[in-house]
C-alpha cells in the first residue's frame, strides 16, 4: 500500500470480505473476519491444509464445515468464523467494515 494516496491506504483498513462462495477470499491474507484481530485468523494448525475460504463450506448443504473449522484454524479462530452468516451469494465482496463503537 505504500504507493497508494492516504484516502485510499484509510479505505482499505476499514474494508473486509463478505463470503459468497468464498472462492476469491484467501484465509490467510485477507480480512474476512469481522471482529478478529487484523481480520483474518491468527495461524494456522500445525498441518493446515486451506487456502481459499470455499475450503471450510460443507459443499453439500452451504454451512460451514465443522470438521474443516477444526482441522485447519486455532479454536478461536474457528468461533468466529462459525459466526459469520452464510447466504447464496454467487461471489465474495468488498464491504465497509464499520468502526468498533458503530460509527462509519
């Protein structure tokens, strides 16, 4: 972000990935979890396996994969992802992420 204007490095702080089919969100790079430090999970278990956010959906009934949950992220990171609300939207976007006292 170096290059980038301040007006925009101040945008891209405060955006975050709402997960549609989680094909284009990177677990470890970017920001997907609302409330989590820096907006992505800490680490990864020893032996993760993930990469892409589709990788933790359940494939047959669109939730999140419990066993993939457990396997690849530390506890903590897993409850927070277990909170994020899963709709059927087609593709991942970009949203406003909102200050921690609610005001944008």
């Amino acid at each position: 972000m170096a290059g980038y204007p301040k007006g925009r490095q101040a945008l891209h702080c405060g955006l975050i990935k709402r997960i549609g089919n989680g094909e284009s969100t990177n677990i470890w790079q970017d920001r997907w979890i609302l409330g989590a430090i820096g907006g992505k999970p800490i680490c990864p278990k020893l032996g993760a396996s993930v990469v892409q956010v589709n990788e933790l959906l359940s494939a047959d009934d669109w939730h999140w994969d419990d066993g993939a949950l457990q396997e690849n992220l530390l506890y903590m990171d897993g409850q927070a992802v277990r909170r994020i609300p899963l709709g059927r939207l087609q593709h991942d976007f970009w949203l406003w992420a909102g200050e921690r006292h609610g005001v944008y």
